[in-house]
C-alpha cells in the first residue's frame, strides 16, 4: 500500500473524526445564535456550481460560515450544524472551486488525493481581496447573492 493511500486515510479519518465530535450532544451552551443566510453565486451571469462559498467575520473571534454551491448556484451557510446560516454581523467573502485531475481507472479516493486546483480567479480565494462583503441581520430573510467577474 502506498504512503499516499495511508496518509490520504489517515487524513480522512481525522476529519470524520472532528466533524462527527462537533456533532455529538449537540452542545448549544455558549454557541452564539445563527440566522438562515441563502443566496446565489453567478460567474458570468450563470450559474457557479460547485464553488465554495466562505463567510469570513470582520470582527476578530468572530464565527465563519461556509456553504457549497448546487448546480444552480444556489447555497445556505452552514456555523455549526449543517444549514444553520451565520452569526449577525458584518463578513468579507471568498469562493473557491476545487477541482482534482482525472485520473482514469483509478479509485475515486485515490483519484482525489492529487493535487487540487482552484479554476477561480486567484483574487476570489481571499476575502481580503476578493471585493465581496456581506451583512448578516438577526432573523430570517437573510439572502446574499454574489456575481462574480473574471
């Protein structure tokens, strides 16, 4: 077996690990109360799917949101529990779309352990840079579309 094969398992194994924690008991203590945040995200004027959609806070220690792209560009944040939206408050947005080599005949597990690469414009990766900002309100209603431009 592989290194590459070993170490992408270990790896998996890590995440399932920390996303299956995060979840048990659903602990809500000092979680700070989320607002449903939906949007679209347009390249071009069509639909961008597949991209990753990041809500990054302006203010330090603030929680992020994150949200995938369906085909019709379509997305709902996720905080804690998987849709929940965002914490209110004012964010800096970035988009990613993930792409792996094909590797044909190859284990779809394996074939993903290449090298990713991003197809957005590098300006997008970063929400410093990336020009798109949003405001999240308490209560729902929350929607954020974005249209991006090479």
């Amino acid at each position: 077996m592989s290194s590459r094969i070993v170490s992408l398992g270990l790896v998996s194994l890590v995440v399932v690990s920390i996303v299956m924690a995060g979840g048990c008991g659903k602990r809500r203590g000092n979680r700070p109360q989320t607002f449903p945040v939906q949007g679209v995200v347009t390249m071009g004027g069509a639909p961008l799917a597949g991209a990753t959609v990041m809500f990054n806070p302006v203010a330090s220690g603030g929680s992020g949101a994150i949200a995938l792209t369906d085909d019709e560009g379509r997305y709902k944040l996720t905080t804690f529990d998987s849709g929940d939206g965002a914490v209110a408050g004012e964010y800096r947005v970035a988009f990613v779309k993930t792409i792996y080599p094909k590797q044909e005949g190859v284990d779809p597990m394996v074939a993903m352990s290449g090298d990713p690469k991003n197809v957005l414009p590098l300006k997008f990766a970063d929400s410093a840079t990336s020009g798109f900002t949003a405001t999240v309100v308490e209560g729902p209603g929350n929607t954020c579309d974005f249209s991006l431009e090479k």
